[in-house]
C-alpha cells in the first residue's frame, strides 16, 4: 500500500500565533543569521565566479570572511530598517493559509530593499561587490520563514514518562 505525505499546512486559525511586533523582530534576527552565516558568502563566491576573472577566485577564499565580517552592520542595519515593512507584511498575510505565498512573500520584500542600495549607482555601491546582495538577502528572507513556518506547526513532544511509577 502506498502512502502519500504532504507538507500541507494543517493547523487552523485558532492554532496559529497572532502577527506580532515580536514574531517579525524573531523573523529578522534568523533572516540576518542566514544572511551572514550562509547566504551572503555563498552568493559573493557565485557572484565572484560569475563575473570575475578565474584567478579572483582564489584570492575571494582569502578576502571572504573580511566581506562578511563588514557587511554585518549592513546587514543589521537593513533588517532594522526594513523590520516595520516586515511586520505589515506579516500582518496582511496573517490570514493567507499556503505556506509559499509567505515565503515568496519575504524573499521578494528583503530581495528588493536589498537592491536599492545598488540604485545609487555604480560609483557609490559596485555591482561587483554589493551585486549578490539581493539573492544573499532574499535567500535569507526565504529560509528564515520558511523555518518560522516550520516550526510553528510542530506539534510538541510527548512528555517522558514519570520514573517513579
């Protein structure tokens, strides 16, 4: 017999938390831990090999924890500025049921407002260097909803039972 498993989301209205000013602040803290711990080097290294010349690379693996290491208050700064839009969003979504309308969602809001920068022109962010930006914090957006989701739906674990009987 064959059994077929879905990812669908099964809990109700009543089972989801309400929106809050705290879910979209937990939400921005693991988009900016995405973002620094994965997201971002990863899309620099692409970046690096898509668009520069191959010896680059090698000298990228050298200079990459340094790029990380500064964009960090970009990156908070970004997540604090963007943590109102965050909360409307969340809250208009609040009675969206499919788990990818929320994850697409994210992605495109963080994705977008992290290209403005690169709006400004070349001269005052290059493209070379604050290009994968918008995929690094899309990305990031994405994984860290789709976590939030995620475990939000978890049921809790059966509680172990007492030694002493």
């Amino acid at each position: 017999m064959i059994t077929e498993t879905t990812t669908e989301d099964t809990t109700t209205d009543a089972d989801r938390p309400p929106w809050t000013w705290g879910t979209a602040v937990r939400l921005e803290l693991r988009g900016v831990c995405w973002t620094i711990g994965a997201t971002l080097p990863v899309a620099t290294l692409v970046n690096t090999v898509l668009t520069q010349h191959p010896d680059y690379i090698l000298v990228m693996f050298d200079w990459l924890p340094f790029i990380v290491v500064v964009a960090i208050p970009f990156v908070v700064i970004g997540a604090a500025a963007i943590l109102p839009l965050t909360y409307l969003l969340g809250h208009v979504l609040e009675r969206v049921r499919p788990w990818p309308v929320h994850i697409v969602a994210q992605s495109i809001l963080g994705g977008t407002l992290a290209a403005v920068p690169l709006a400004f022109g070349p001269d005052v962010f290059p493209a070379e260097i604050f290009g994968s930006a918008p995929f690094a914090v899309g990305a990031a957006a994405a994984l860290a909803r789709y976590g939030q989701l995620r475990r939000a739906t978890r049921t809790p674990a059966d509680p172990l039972p007492d030694a002493t009987t």
